[in-house]
C-alpha cells in the first residue's frame, strides 16, 4: 500500500503539520535534504556483490598468508592482522573509489579473521583447551565491534555481527550442547532489534546493525527447528525439552505486541479496537504457533512501519523458507504441525475480517 | 528556504529521519505521520498482508495436514473435505470477482487444493502415475484459472508447476536409472522454459497487463534463467573428467554468453530494467572470476609458487568486483539520466 504522494514542501505547509513546526524548521529540513542529495548510498546489489567479492578475496588472502608460512605463530598472526585492519582503516578514510574501497573491505576481513585467530591461539595457549568456541567468540566481540567504531564501511558492519551470531551457534551447539541457550540468544536478537529499530536514531552507524539482527534473527529460528530431532542422525543438543520452541514463541509474541504499542503511540491508543484484536491475536499466536510465524509477522509490521523494504523482503523470503525447514522438523507430527500451521493461518484470516469491518465503520463514521 | 530540496516525494523514511535528527518535534511528527500514511493506508496494507500470510499459512496448513497419513480417516472423508474446500474457493472467487484481491487469492487457494485433491487421489488409489505426471496434469486442469486470473502469485505459481513438472520428467523418464553423464541439458532446457515465461512477461507488460510489471516477479524471472544457464557453464569451466575420462562438451558454455549479451542489451535498452542488469552483470562477474580461477590454480601451479597464485588471485578478484560494481554504478546513473525527461 503507496503513502500519501506528497513532497516534503507540501507536507510542511500541510495544515495539521504547520501548527506544530517551530519557526525555522522548514529551513533547517531544506538544508538536510540538500546534504542527504550529496552523498548517495551504493545501491543494495553493489554492497551485496562488494560483500561477497571483498569476502572471497579475504580468504584467499589468508590463504596466500597460510601458505606462504609468512605467519607462523599467534603473535605473527595479531601483528599481520592489526597491519591489515590498519591498512583498511587508512585505504576508507584516503580513498572514495571503487578499487581502494574494495581492497580495503578485504583487508578489513582477512585482519579480523587474523586478529581473532591469533588471540584465540594465544589465549588457548596460556589457558586449558575445550572452550575454543568461547575464546573465539569473546575475541570476535572484542575485534568486531573495535572495528565497527571504527571502520566506516556498511558491508563490514552488516557482516562482522552475523559472524558473531554465527559463531554463538556453533559456540551453543558443540561447546554447551543446552538447547536452553538459543533461546537466550533469540531474546538477545529479539532485544537488540527492538532497542535499535525502536530506541535509537538509526543513522548509518547503526543500520547495518538493525538489519544484521534482523537477518540473524529468522536464522537462528531456522537452526533451531531443524536441530530440534536428529539432524542427519546427529543429535546436536544433550536433551530437547518437551514444547522445545515456547519461550522463543512466547518472547516473540511479546515483542510484536511491545512493537504494535509503541508503533501505534503507546498504552493510551490500547482502547482501540483494532489494536485489541490485533494484540490478541499476537498472544493467541505466542500460545499455540511456532516462532517463525512471529518473526515473519513482526519483520513485515517494522519493514512497512519503518519503510524499509528490506526488513519486508526478508519477512516474504524467511516464511516460505521457514514452512519448508518447518515441514522436516523432527520432534513434532505433521497433524501437530499442521493444526500449528493452518490454525494460524485461521486467526490471521479472523483477524483481517475484524479489521476489515472496523475499517468500514471508521470510513462511514 | 531551498525550494527545490523541498520538491522531492516525502515517504515514511524521511518523516521518521526528520524526527530521530530533531528537525520535527514529536507532535510535528506525529501529524506528519498521520498525512503521510493515514489510517486508511494502515488498514489496506494489514488487510493485504493480513490476506497473503493467513492464506499461506491455512494452504501450507493443509498440506500439512493431508501429507500426514491419517489411516482412521476414509478416503471418501479426506477425498470430499478436500472437494467441499476447492469448489468453495472456486465459488468464492467467482462470486466476489477477480477484480478484488481477496478472489484472486480464492483462485490461486482453488488451484493449490486442486493439486492436493490429485495428491490425495494418487495416494489412496494407488493409480501408479508418475510423479511428473500429478505435477504436469495440475498445471494443465489449473491453465484456464491462471489465464482469467490476472494475479502475478498465480501465474508464478503455475510456473514453478511446469518447472517440477519438467525436472522430474527429466528424472523419471528420459534419465530413470541416471545413467546419462550429461545432464546439462536439464538445465538448458529449464533455462529456455523459464526465459520464454520471461519474454512473454516482458511483452505483456508492455501491452498493459501490468498484473505481471511487479519488480519481484522480474527479478525472480531473470535470476532463474541466469542461473539455469549458468549451471552448464559452470560444468565445463569445472570439469572433472577433463584429466581421466570425456571433457564436458564446451557446447553446453555456448548458450550462456548468447543468453547474458541478449539479456543485457533487451534489458539496457529494450526494457530499461537496473535490477535486471545489476544480476546479468555480478553473474557474469561470477562466471569470469571461475574461469580465471580454473585457469590459474589448474594450468599453472607447477610452474609459480602456489602462494603467489593465491594473493594474485585475491587481487584479481577484487578487481574484477571493483570493475563490475563501478561498471554498475556509470550503469545506474546513465539510466536514471535517461529515464529524467
């Protein structure tokens, strides 16, 4: 559904706007557009394609470092990454175009993975082995968000937190082995999108950020349905809890209705009937559906809310993608799935036509 | 004030930016919010959505349900629920017309119920058919629907139909004991299938059926096509019975280069389509930094050091992506100047 087509001019000299504009608003706002028209942002296909080149261009640097028997210790490996990320930092800061940028988001890579595998060497060396996992993962937290402070490139500060939330998993799944922990990482996910998205300006430094929470998010949901039985005969969590999904259900549920009554302007729009129904229905999904269900629906709500068509993109391509990971999940039948699946659908559906009926009231009224 | 800084089309984004950087006080922002997207605009979109995931969600709930094999349940039960859910579809479509959102859904839910009912069919009759043949009869019987539709999802729908249809003919009949060394040709032909669906949605977008003009549809289109040819491509640039046994025929590269310039230039100058040729342009990026990558840590790691071929390759790499994203970029600008009256 399109928004009002308006221009920024007409919308300030709209009547119900101009009453609460301060006196030189209009002006301050003209002068921020006309920055904003001077550095245009990369389209989303480039940063994709400069994400995956700098990337693949990282390992084969590494590769090139390994091979070479250039690095042979974790001292070698810390200097050689710190030189690398130093190197990135100055090609960002020097140079605008295409090459030096490219080169520099591959340095940045191949110096963190150096960086966190020289201190994961070094501290693994000094301290007794089987928390691999968690030495690397504290030393990517210290690494990566050094360098999201400092360097200024979006496919870096998308990238380097999914690293993170990746390296979590694995760290939950070989090292703890308690399923217990994804949920604490879904609320750690679930948490961090809303104070970003909700509590925050939003501006180019945390961007990347919103939108690697929100892509983790939906992916971490996918592993855990497919771990919940025997993934390929491999029983990755020591023991799966009867309804393995509830808390992230019931968290979810309570984050999309948090969403809902902030979006809406807070508890006194809660006399609405559109927002009771849709709050109820929320608490209906967190009782009886499974998380992706919320997820979808929640990254659907933010994208529009936000416009940010990204966050929408993700919310039509993970629920899907999500029904065909769910349809394989090991612990629950089908008839159990099922009634899950198409009982949510039903209260969609309920609530659409409550929706549509309010909605013709209101116009008539 | 600048006025024509102010000329630009205001969206969401922009009130909310305006609000986070202080430029609109919260009750300047909370009634800019409420002009820019009214209640009314609110409710559509949640109707919509609302529509598309319930419907999703009950179909996908459905198959779930059917594909569970209830032994207690009479076939005569489970062949009739399905029935008395598909014609009230098909009449719940006819009778609020294909005009309106919601009977389109009807149809394409009557479509979906249409291929279980079939499922279901073969299942308890045990009728020996063929896999392929449920999904290439579902496809015919639902044609005329798709065709009266005028519903994107639909049509995509009955594609997606043909094309499983296709592969698991492949499968069952020409190749039943996967004897042939060459299945490239599945792939050529997908890749023809799915380029006259997207030729055929060019053209009737250009005669106004513009149910079919959505960006999504375009993009998944050229994406299948591109990556149906690229896999052929892919097989002679990595073949592996190169050193012990018959190359891949460099027949099967052939079509993708022809396929990549065509789509371009349509695209560049036929169509005006960025996304189109951002994805010709980074698969071809793809397929040169392969060829280049075959040919240097296969054809010549006896004669150079392999670490050197390592950061030579790393630096090739990211200059091939720089070239392709500055390429883009000059791309992107000249086609917005174009598209500027």
């Amino acid at each position: 559904m399109k928004d009002a087509t308006l221009t920024l001019g007409e919308l300030l000299n709209h009547p119900e706007v101009t009453p609460f504009l301060r006196e030189d608003d209009a002006d301050a706002i003209a002068s921020r557009m006309e920055k904003r028209d001077e550095a245009p942002k990369d389209p989303i296909y480039i940063r994709i394609l400069s994400g995956i080149g700098a990337w693949v261009a990282s390992l084969f640097l590494i590769g090139f470092l390994g091979v070479s028997r250039i690095i042979t210790d974790d001292a070698g490996a810390i200097v050689t990454g710190v030189i690398l990320l130093a190197t990135a930092l100055f090609l960002a800061k020097k140079c605008t175009s295409t090459f030096p940028s490219q080169l520099s988001l591959a340095f940045a890579f191949a110096g963190n993975v150096m960086v966190v595998g020289g201190l994961m060497e070094l501290l693994l060396h000094s301290h007794s082995s089987g928390n691999e996992m968690l030495v690397l993962l504290l030393s990517h937290a210290v690494v990566c968000t050094t360098i999201y402070i400092l360097y200024p490139s979006v496919v870096y500060r998308f990238a380097a937190p999914l690293a993170f939330v990746i390296i979590a998993t694995i760290w939950a799944s070989v090292e703890v082995e308690v399923f217990w922990v994804m949920h604490i990482l879904v609320a750690g996910e679930m948490l961090l999108l809303g104070v970003l998205l909700l509590h925050t300006r939003r501006s180019a430094f945390i961007q990347p950020l919103i939108r690697a929470t929100a892509t983790m998010l939906p992916a971490t949901l996918f592993f855990m349905n497919l771990t919940q039985g025997a993934l390929l005969d491999w029983h990755i969590w020591k023991a799966i809890p009867q309804n393995a999904m509830l808390p992230s259900t019931a968290m979810l549920a309570g984050g999309v209705i948090y969403l809902l009554s902030r979006l809406t302007g807070g508890p006194q729009q809660f006399r609405q009937p559109w927002l009771i129904v849709a709050m109820v229905a929320t608490l209906l999904l967190g009782l009886f559906t499974t998380p992706g269900v919320l997820v979808a629906v929640g990254l659907l709500i933010a994208g529009y809310a936000f416009g940010d068509r990204a966050l929408t993109a993700l919310a039509y391509l993970f629920l899907p993608c999500f029904l065909v990971v769910f349809y394989y999940a090991m612990n629950v039948s089908l008839a159990q799935k099922s009634g899950m699946i198409a009982g949510s659908g039903l209260l969609l559906l309920l609530v659409r036509f409550l929706i549509q009926r309010y909605s013709v009231k209101e116009v008539e009224a | 004030m600048n006025e024509s800084s102010l000329d630009t089309p205001v969206d969401i984004k922009t009130v909310r930016r305006l609000h986070q950087e202080g430029y609109l006080t919260d009750e300047a922002f909370r009634a800019a919010l409420k002009v820019v997207r009214p209640p009314s605009v609110w409710f559509a979109w949640a109707e919509r959505q609302l529509l598309f995931f319930g419907s999703a969600l009950l179909l996908s709930g459905i198959m779930f349900f059917f594909a569970y094999n209830w032994a207690a349940m009479g076939k005569f039960i489970k062949l009739g629920m399905i029935e008395a859910g598909l014609v009230a579809c098909a009449l719940g479509a006819y009778k609020l017309g294909l005009h309106k959102l919601t009977g389109k859904v009807l149809l394409l839910s009557a479509s979906v119920l249409l291929g279980i009912l079939m499922a279901v069919y073969g299942q308890t009759y045990q009728t020996g058919a063929d896999a392929y043949e449920l999904f290439v009869g579902w496809a015919v019987l639902i044609f005329g629907w798709v065709v009266i539709s005028e519903f994107a999802a639909l049509w995509l729908f009955w594609l997606v139909l043909l094309n499983t249809g296709f592969i698991l003919y492949w499968i069952q009949v020409v190749d039943p004991v996967h004897s042939l060394d060459d299945w490239q040709p599945i792939f050529l032909l997908l890749g023809a299938l799915n380029g006259v669906a997207l030729v055929l949605r060019e053209i009737a977008v250009k005669k106004g059926f513009t149910f079919l003009d959505g960006k999504w549809l375009g993009g998944l289109l050229v994406t299948a096509v591109l990556t149906a040819f690229t896999v052929p491509a892919m097989s002679v640039i990595f073949d592996h019975h190169y050193y012990y046994g018959e190359p891949v025929s460099i027949g099967y590269a052939v079509p993708w280069p022809l396929v990549a310039v065509g789509a371009y230039l349509c695209y560049r100058r036929l169509w005006p389509n960025m996304l189109a040729v951002a994805l010709i342009l980074m698969n071809a990026c793809l397929l040169v930094l392969c060829a280049i990558g075959r040919l240097m840590f296969d054809g010549h790691r006896y004669y150079y050091n392999e670490e050197i071929l390592f950061l030579v390759f790393a630096l090739i790499i990211i200059a091939v992506v720089s070239l392709t994203a500055f390429g883009l970029k000059k791309i992107a600008a000249t086609m917005a100047k174009e598209r500027t009256p």
